[in-house]
C-alpha cells in the first residue's frame, strides 16, 4: 500500500526548524528545495520514516494543510540506546521538556520540543514486570 511515511508541516520559522532538525538532532538531510522565497522544503530522514518541513507560505499557495495546528501530536522515534542520545542532545542546548526516565509500558525515554513545539519523544525498550507478563501471553 504505502511506499513511505511522511510527518509534514509547515512552519513560519523555517530556517530554525531546518537548523533543529539538521544540526541540533542531527538527522540526515534526503532532500531540499529552494525554489522561491514561497517555496521552501526539507526532508528529513528519521528512523524508518521521514519528517518533512517546509515554509509556511504567505499567499497559502500550498493549501489548507499547512495552516491546520496539530493538537496531542508527537513525533515517536525508537532509538537503538536512548541513554546514550540523551547524553548527546542534552548538550545541544535543546529544549528538553522531559528528562530521561523509565515508562511503566516498557520505554525508557525523553521528549523535547521543536522551535514550533511540537513534541518529539526518544526511547528505547525496556524489560519491565508488565512487559514480561504480556510476552508469557
């Protein structure tokens, strides 16, 4: 059915958006454009996914899309040792909204927030009494 996932939005601050995710997170650009000063975008490699930005046009040029606010939104990325990103991130000067800690559903994570607020939340998996139980099942 689907060849790839995408998380797009469209955002006001661009440039900052672009330095967050490139140079603060650190993930691999796939793809950008700078067709006009209208038409700007990037897309991001995350995971198994990729998280595209774009500027936020003034003359709507893109549609309603870019103008809908995602409310309860998270971006969830798995990480193969989240201990070890946190350390990393934590000295970025990122806004880290929850530090590192242990979920009862089997994550050990932390969430930070992009210069537009959105969330995104690290973890790794965890053994936990109830994921063992759950794994007996």
């Amino acid at each position: 059915m689907a060849n790839q996932f995408r998380c797009a939005y469209a955002t006001d601050k661009y440039e900052a958006t672009v330095k967050f995710y490139r140079d603060g997170l650190g993930l691999e650009v796939d793809e950008s454009w700078d067709r006009s000063d209208t038409d700007k975008g990037t897309l991001f490699k995350a995971a198994s996914g990729i998280i595209e930005v774009v500027k936020r046009s003034a003359d709507e040029s893109h549609g309603e899309w870019e103008n809908h606010r995602p409310q309860g939104f998270t971006i969830v990325i798995e990480t193969v040792d989240v201990d070890e990103l946190y350390e990393t991130l934590s000295g970025r000067g990122l806004n880290i909204t929850e530090g590192l800690r242990n979920q009862k559903w089997g994550h050990r994570s932390f969430r930070l927030a992009d210069p537009n607020g959105v969330s995104l939340y690290f973890f790794s998996e965890i053994e936990t009494k109830d994921n063992d139980h759950d794994k007996n099942k």
